[in-house]
C-alpha cells in the first residue's frame, strides 16, 4: 500500500513536471521570439526610418526607410474595412435577429462561415486572382474601357477586396456575439412601444452591440496587416517609386516587404537591421490592435454585466 | 461566399481536371502541298504568327515559312516532345524522361518539356506538416493538460494569453524568424547539411500550429463537467490521475479535433514554408532535405505563368486540392467539437 502510494506520487510528480515543461517550453519560445524581435528591431527603428523612403536604397540599413509600405498597409485595411464590416455586420444581423436556428440553410451558412476561416490563405490569393481581378476587374475593362487594361490587372483595389473577403468569418462571429449579448428585454420594450423590427435593430441593438461591431473590425484589421499570401498575385509590388494614389494602383506592403527582403536581398547581412526594424512595426502593430480589442471587448462585457444586473 | 471560392478556384483548374489540357510541344510537320486545307487559324498558329500578320503575306512567304517550320521540328527532336504532361497520369505517376536513368517524379513547369508531377509538392506538404504536428501536438496538448486541470489559477491567468500572443504573431514574420534566426541556431545543435529544411520548417510551422491545438484542446478539457473530476479526487486519486484517467479521456475527441484543424491549418499555410523549407523539389523520406510544398509553390510560380495556360491551370488545380482537403479536415473537426459540446452538457 505504501510502495503503490509512493509509486504515485512519482508518477504524479513527473507527468505534471512534463506537462509543465511543455507549457514553459511554449511560452519560453514566444518570449524568445518576441524578445529577439523586439531587441534587434529597437536598434534600427528611428523616426527616419519609419518616414522615410526607399529612394535611395532598399536593401541599405543606414538609408532605407519603410514608410511607403506602412502607407501601403494602412490604405489596404483601410479599404478593406469598408468592405468587410458593412457586409459582416449586415451577415451577422441576419443570423441573429432574422434566421431560425432550425432550418437546414441557417446551418449551412453557419458552416460555411467556419470553413471560410479554415481556407488557406493562399486559396484567397488565387481567388482573388480568378475572381476579382480577371473576373470582375476584367468584366469592368470589357464594359467601360473597351478592353483596355485599368481594373483587370492586381491592383490595391482587388487585394483589399480579397482581404475583405479572408477576415469576413473575423467581423461575423465578433458582430454575432455582441448582438447575442444585447438583452432581450431592450427588444422586447421597442417592439411593445410600436417599433418595426428594422427600426429595432437600427436604434436599439445596433448601438448596444457598437463595441461588438468594433472589436471584430480591429481583429479584422490586425489579421489583414499580417497576411502576406492573399495579396502576393492580387495587388502588392515589389518595388514602387511612388505612393499609390488612386484605386488602380499597385502597393508596397509591410509583410511582403519582409518577405521580399528576406528572399531577394543581395546581401542579407546589411539587410538584416532593416528587416528587424520591418518586423518590429508589423509585430507592434498588430499586437497593439489586439490588445486595443481586447480592451474593447472586456469594457463591453463589464458594462453587459452592470446591464443585466 | 464559400462556393463562390471554390467555384472560382475550380473554374480555372477545370480544364485540367477534365483532362482536356495538352502541353505536349510536339507538333507534325505539315507538307507544304497541305496548306490549302488548312484553316487560316491554325496556319497561323503553326506558323506562330497572328492572323492578320498572315494575311498580309503572300503565298510564297507562307509556303517558305511552312517549310522552314518543318526544318525547324525535324531538327529538334525530343523524344518527349509528345507526351502531355498536364494529364492525370503524369501528375501522380513517375516517368522515365529522356535523359534520366529510371523513372521519376518531377515538377519541373518551365523546362523545355514542362513536367508537372504533383507527388514531390504533396509529399513536401506531407512532410512539413508531419513535423509540424511532431512538435505542436506534444506541446500544445501538454500544455493544455497543464493549464486547464493543473496549474495554479494565478499563473493560467499569464499562460493563457502568453500562448495566445503566438497566434497574434503574422505568419510572414515566423517565416522570417525560422529563416534568420532558427535555421542557423537548427543547424548549429544538429549539425546537418542543408540550412533550409523540412525540419527548420516544420518547428516554425508548429509554432504556427500550437495556439490551435492548444486553444481548443484546453477548451474541451475545461468542459468537461467538474462533478467528474470531484467525484476522482473525492475517491482519493492525485490531480494527475484525474487528468489524464478521467478528464483527457472525456475530452478525447477534443483533442483529436485540435490535431485535425491544426493539420488543416499546416497544410495550408504558406508564407512560412515557402521562407524556411528551401523550396527544392526533392522526393525524400529525410526530414532534413530541403522541399516544396504545394503552397509554397503556388506562391512562389503564380506570378510568373502565363494566365490561362497549362502551368496556370495546374497551380489552381493544387489550390483546389488544398481547398478541398482542408475543407474536409476542418469539416470534421468542427463536427468533433460539436458533438463533443453536446455530449458534455448532456443534450446528446
């Protein structure tokens, strides 16, 4: 009996020492990573080298500056919010407030939103490249320029729309949860007083599930400034001399940035510091986004909890 | 919106998935006594001239160019001029190529004569994701087992978000991270050949993989009702014997889950394993050869192809495959989860 007790105890002891280190070996590499990042990146981020340019050397630590892709990336999730949150939003106003739970399409769409979010992003980049730009970029040539070559080429136009399309499931699930949260009583007393169901929705619900609706865009937002793959065929450059100025523009964008001086640097080891430094901006960007959401979403859900009581 | 990707991923590969596709390069000499029977299209294409360019000429120049054409193919003979590469056959079968010693498998698009076996790409996804659900599984779900049912409350609070901050990480940048930092740090401790590699890639793409598996491992293990886990420790078991005799078992479909979506997600991923894998399209059964996976491919090809062609067509066809078997992994996955759920809270 007391051997058998002993014998567990070890056992006890060592698994969880196991499952423990597991864990610890885990968070080690994200501090690792992050420290690395961080320690490397700080030593080349400078307010020249966030505003400046790549005029005069792309691949030269000491004169390069990534501001055209910082440009790049907040245009492109700028125009991507435009597109995915109305759409999201109206996707999640529908599931919650209009769709019943028991019909076989309400389910279908359901599992189609979660297998959109399972869809390897380079599957979006070729979408983006059959749908988008030869599709309907090339639909648009055909109708309005007579064949002649304006919507039908990648453009920062297309990369947004592809990446609208990649963080739909993002701003749909966010959007649902907050409508969910809403209490139902709020309804209940707008439909007595004589409110139409739409009228509901727009007045009262919407604007309690306003942070909800927020919290999915930033996600969105921070998923889209890290995708690379999307936007490789449908929109990213290289190498521009000049800022995009209008829709049909191509762009530089941080993540391919990256990519981009990783792979094809003439000689990595002067390219390095600026790399760090890219990365920096991208890692503080999209950490910073995150954390903004998750701000948002535990002062919503304490201000729920006051609500409810 | 789903249907639509998969209608228009599919609808570039269609061709080939009908085998309607033929890249053969061969063409047969046309005597120049049989240019009257020829259409002005395919004269034209024979030639390799448009057909206005081929009005402008006159009778003499076209008979001159025919004859020069058939100079020209009988000069250059390869003798797997007229195989069709793009066909189902030689996608998955090895063939013996003029020139090589025995039969093979080779992804070789831009060659003379394309060939486009698709096996040494799926067994580079294969490969790379095996390694990748080596390191994340372990970690992930022992760290799951440690968080949920072990550790002091206090810490999960710091652990937990700690893990989640690696999926917040952009893949671009792990991609980065595995190039230049842990490939050589890799090469150092194991001392092997190649700095880029399956192995170098699929520590990254596990890095990836972890924050899934470990999300929704711990999330089946924490519910999974505590009356379970009382009822054990109030019978005298250790908190090590109720997890992993009474509380993982209940949650087993969970973690399964957890591997298949973490599959899904490593076979798909791509900026990781086109920066770190080192992108040859070796067939090996060494985790330290350097590989293409199907991804990386379509990443590293798509801007330079010609649309609408051959080897245009066959990279939508591997989108589409990766569509689908992700489709189907996550798929299962969620249905697990699912049935899981409602197992546990007693509906099912």
């Amino acid at each position: 009996m007391l051997l058998q007790r002993k014998q567990r105890d070890w056992q006890s002891l060592f698994f969880t020492g196991a499952t423990g280190l597991a864990t610890a070996v885990i968070v080690a590499m994200v501090v690792i990573i992050v420290g690395n990042i961080a320690w490397n990146g700080a030593a080349q981020v400078s307010l020249r080298f966030i505003f400046g340019g790549t005029e005069e050397g792309m691949f030269d630590a000491h004169r390069a500056g990534i501001f055209p892709m910082i440009f790049g990336t907040v245009a492109l999730v700028l125009l991507m919010t435009i597109g995915v949150v109305p759409v999201g939003v109206i996707t999640a106003i529908y599931l919650t407030e209009y769709a019943r739970e028991d019909r076989a399409i309400t389910r279908v769409i359901r599992g189609a939103i979660n297998n959109l979010a399972g869809v390897p992003s380079i599957v979006f980049g070729l979408f983006g490249l059959g749908f988008f730009v030869q599709f309907v970029g090339g639909g648009i040539d055909k109708a309005l320029y007579d064949g002649a070559l304006h919507f039908g080429k990648p453009t920062i136009l297309w990369a947004a729309a592809t990446m609208a399309v990649l963080t739909m499931p993002v701003v749909i699930v966010a959007t649902e949860e907050a409508l969910k949260a809403v209490p139902k009583g709020l309804r209940e007393a707008s439909l007595a007083l004589g409110a139409t169901k739409l009228k509901t929705i727009w007045r009262i619900v919407l604007p309690q599930a306003l942070p909800g609706v927020l919290t999915g865009g930033i996600l969105a937002v921070s998923r889209g400034a890290g995708e690379v793959a999307p936007i490789m065929f449908t929109g990213a450059a290289y190498y521009l001399a000049h800022l995009p100025t209008n829709l049909t523009d191509q762009f530089m964008e941080l993540g391919y940035h990256i990519f981009v001086l990783s792979t094809q640097s003439p000689d990595i080891e002067r390219t390095k510091p600026i790399l760090f430094g890219t990365v920096l901006v991208l890692v503080a960007l999209t950490f910073l986004l995150n954390l903004l959401a998750i701000v948002v979403r535990a002062k919503m859900r304490a201000r729920l909890r006051l609500a409810h009581g | 919106m789903i249907f639509l990707i998969f209608a228009f991923v599919g609808r570039e590969a269609l061709p080939v998935i009908l085998g309607k596709t033929n890249s053969a390069r061969a063409q047969k000499p046309i005597a120049a006594a049989d240019i009257p029977q020829l259409s002005a299209d395919q004269l034209a294409q024979y030639i390799g001239v448009n057909e206005t360019e081929l009005k402008s000429y006159d009778a003499d120049t076209v008979r001159t160019l025919v004859e020069l054409k058939a100079e020209e193919l009988q000069q250059n003979v390869n003798p797997d001029a007229g195989i069709n590469a793009a066909s189902w056959g030689m996608m998955f079968r090895p063939h013996q190529w003029f020139g090589y010693d025995k039969a093979e498998y080779i992804w070789q698009p831009v060659s003379e004569i394309p060939k486009y076996n698709l096996v040494p790409l799926i067994l580079g996804s294969l490969k790379a994701t095996l390694v990748a659900l080596l390191v994340s599984v372990p970690l992930g779900v022992g760290a799951a087992i440690y968080v949920s049912q072990l550790a002091h409350p206090k810490w999960r609070e710091v652990i937990k978000p700690a893990i989640e901050l690696l999926s917040g990480i952009p893949s671009v940048v792990l991609g980065f991270f595995a190039l230049i930092v842990l490939a050589t740090v890799l090469q150092v401790l194991c001392g092997y050949h190649s700095r880029l590699n399956v192995f170098v890639a699929g520590v990254a793409l596990g890095l990836a993989v972890i924050p899934i598996v470990f999300t929704i491992s711990e999330d089946a293990l924490t519910s999974v009702p505590r009356s379970y886990a009382q009822a054990a420790l109030a019978l005298g078991a250790s908190r090590w014997q109720v997890a992993w005799q009474i509380v993982l078992p209940a949650a087993i479909p969970g973690v399964f889950a957890a591997c298949v979506l973490g599959f899904g997600r490593a076979i798909g991923e791509t900026m990781i394993v086109l920066m770190a894998s080192g992108n040859a399209t070796i067939v090996s059964a060494s985790i330290f050869d350097s590989c293409r996976t199907m991804t990386a491919t379509i990443a590293a090809e798509l801007a330079e192809v010609v649309f609408g062609g051959d080897h245009y067509r066959i990279l939508f066809l591997i989108g589409a495959l990766l569509f689908v078997v992700t489709f189907i992994a996550n798929l299962v996955g969620e249905l697990v989860v699912h049935r899981l759920k409602a197992r546990l809270e007693g509906r099912g």
